[in-house]
C-alpha cells in the first residue's frame, strides 16, 4: 500500500481546508456535503455523540444559528493510505478564550461521490495542555 501520495495528500489537504473555511463561515449546506450521507457516518463532538448523517445533520442545523467557536489551527497532520483513505488530524485553538483542542477525521473517496467524512471526533484540552512535537 502506498502511503502519503502525495497528490492524494493534496486532494485530503483541500477537503480539510474546504471544511475549515465551511465551519467558520457557519456554510451548514458545504458541511452536510462533506459528511457522508449514510447511517454509519459518526461524529463525536464536544458534547454529543452523533450516529449516522441524519444526526449529523439535525446538529448541524439545529445550531446554525449560533455558528461555530472561531479557532485557529495550531498543526494539521494528515496521512493516506493509498488513494481512497485519510486520516486527518488537527489542533486547534479557540479565539475567544484560548482553549486548545484537537479533531480527528476519517475520509474516504467513495464511487460516484468523491471524499466525504465517514468520522469525525472533536474533544477540548484541560488548561495547561501541552503540544509537544
């Protein structure tokens, strides 16, 4: 298996970058797009566990509203594993009040769709986290 093509790299690259700008930007329809339509796509948030793409969704509109925390990202890490899967993982740090947390995606290029996020987990860092490299 190759691992880290570096045009597959790239492709994973711009839907991590196109999901950013979509958060941030609180475009609810982008981020439906991007998770996989199906009842085993998962997310784990904050503070829900969500389980299957209409629950993804129901959050996804139920707080659009609100938005999203602003945050910056801190490292972005991303490894395929030949050209239809990626691990991505990123840390960030929320504007508002320094709390740095850390989000872990599973893509997948699936016939007909092309990438979308079969899981997805989002947890927040006690104070005084430390990064280390």
């Amino acid at each position: 298996m190759d691992v880290d093509v570096p045009d597959t790299l790239a492709e994973a690259h711009a839907v991590l970058d196109r999901y950013e700008a979509a958060l941030m930007a609180n475009d609810v329809a982008i981020l439906d797009e991007l998770f996989w339509d199906d009842p085993r796509t998962v997310r784990f948030g904050v503070g829900e566990i969500l389980l299957g793409a209409d629950a993804i969704r129901r959050f996804r509109h139920s707080r659009a509203a609100a938005g999203y925390p602003q945050r910056e990202r801190l490292e972005t890490l991303i490894t395929t594993f030949g050209r239809d899967l990626a691990v991505t993982n990123i840390v960030f740090r929320r504007l508002a009040n320094g709390t740095i947390g850390r989000e872990t995606k599973i893509l997948a290029r699936l016939p007909g769709l092309g990438w979308r996020i079969v899981s997805a987990h989002v947890s927040l860092t006690s104070p005084g986290t430390v990064i280390d490299r």
